[in-house]
C-alpha cells in the first residue's frame, strides 16, 4: 500500500491539532493531504461552570470521555488544579479516546472495541446498572445529549464538564478552491456533521458543487446521512481511527 494514493490530494477537515497524524499515514501511501479545518477547538465560554465540576469530582464514580480533545482537554483543566481522584473510572467513546487517556495515566479505561460511538459504549456490561452512582460526561459545548439520557434511565446522577467549544475557522478557501478547480483534490475526509456544515459554507455554493462531486470519507453512518442529504454523490464509511480511513482511501482508489 505504499503508493496506494499516488499524488491524490485529500483534504483533512478536522481539527489542526487532530490532523498531523492522518497527514502523515496519507503521506506514507502517495497521497497529498491538505489540511484544512472546519473546526476549531476553543476554550468553554462557561469556564466557572466547568471549573465547578471539577472542583468535586470525589462526588463521581464514573468520568466519561466523548472524544479524543475531550480527553486531552479534560485533562488539561483537571491537571491545571489538582489530581485526579484515585476512586473515578474512566471510560471513552472509542479507541482513540482511550488512547488519550492512556497516553495520559489513565488505567483500566473502560471502551468498546470495534465500531465505536455512544451507542456501544452505554451497551458495555459495566454501564447497564448505574442506580446511585454519580457520573460525569467531558465533552464539548452543546454536545450530543443522548449519552447522559440514556444514562439516566439507568438510574445515574449525570452532569457535564463541557471542557471546549467547537467553531467555525475564519479561513480563506481561495487556494482551495483553485486546487479543486485544477483537479487537485480527490477525495475529502470529514469526521463530524458539523465539521461538513462548516466546510459547506466555508467554500460556499460553487464549492459546495466541487464537494458534491468528490468521494468523501467518514467515520460513521450518521455522518454519511448527513453527506447524502446535502447531496455528496459518493460517501465511503470507514469506520473510526486513522488507519482504517487511510485503508478505506486506499480500497476505493483501487477499485476506480
């Protein structure tokens, strides 16, 4: 697979801080990866309210990650102020959350394997019976809420550390638009539904064409949904982690 992308330019579209290490496994197989984020990582308006969970965090039993800047920012705020309560277990929505946490000193991370989101995460054996047991969700600001309800019904105290905030980058698509013209850009990964709203209004209607008639990659099948209805022609499910979109990228170009 060491050329498999052969000068294929890829625009990555997640986070400039998440997107040096798809760059590099594109690069590692021919590809050409241009980041270009639609997504920034910001600081959460409400830094009191987040500040305050943390202050208690002895009241939980339980601290979940939703994603990989969750875990590192999460982490950040908490190491900023004290440690970590010996007691709390973490779990992650996905390897690559877990990873973060292990990167971090986190032990025993309870994950699911294989396709991951909330769904299989609430599915685990250690989350079915939650009744008198506190727990605490880092995600972001306005983030999906169907965790923490379904949580709920289980019979767990919830609450939120929403430790960031996600928004749209002031980026100049000119350049972009230009390669796209010149046929420079061949396929597009995106990994959130709001990172694709983003990227359509940041390349605006003649762009949006360009993205329409491009393959694009993404993690799962609610983002897919997403690519469909705003009329993307070709979406490619990869499945989460680097390794499998550069795979996916690598089997959809051969076949083409």
């Amino acid at each position: 697979m060491s050329a498999a992308l052969s000068g294929r330019g890829v625009v990555i579209t997640r986070p400039r801080e998440h997107a040096l290490e798809l760059a590099e496994r594109i690069r590692a197989v021919g590809g050409d990866p241009i980041v270009f984020p639609t997504i920034e990582i910001l600081p959460a308006e409400n830094q009191a309210a987040v500040a305050g969970v943390i202050a208690r965090l002895e009241k939980f039993q339980l601290a979940i990650f939703v994603s990989p800047t969750a875990a590192v920012r999460g982490n950040d705020l908490v190491g900023a102020s004290r440690p970590w309560p010996a007691s709390l277990r973490a779990a992650a929505v996905g390897a690559g959350t877990a990873a973060a946490l292990v990167d971090r000193g986190f032990r025993d991370v309870i994950s699911p394997t294989g396709e991951a989101d909330s769904e299989a995460l609430a599915a685990l054996p250690e989350l079915r019976d939650l009744r008198g047991s506190s727990v605490v969700i880092f995600r972001g600001q306005g983030g999906r809420d169907w965790l923490g309800r379904e949580l709920e019904t289980r019979g767990a105290r919830v609450e939120y550390a929403e430790c960031y905030r996600r928004a749209r980058p002031e980026s100049d698509a000119r350049s972009l638009l230009a390669r796209w013209q010149s046929g420079g850009i061949e396929a597009v990964s995106i990994t959130s539904a709001e990172g694709l709203a983003n990227f359509f209004a940041m390349l605006g209607p003649t762009g949006g064409r360009y993205l329409c008639e491009t393959p694009v990659f993404v993690p799962h099948p609610r983002i897919e949904r997403a690519a469909l209805e705003r009329g993307v022609r070709e979406v490619v499910v990869t499945g989460r982690g680097d390794e499998r979109t550069v795979g996916e990228m690598a089997a959809f170009f051969a076949r083409v």
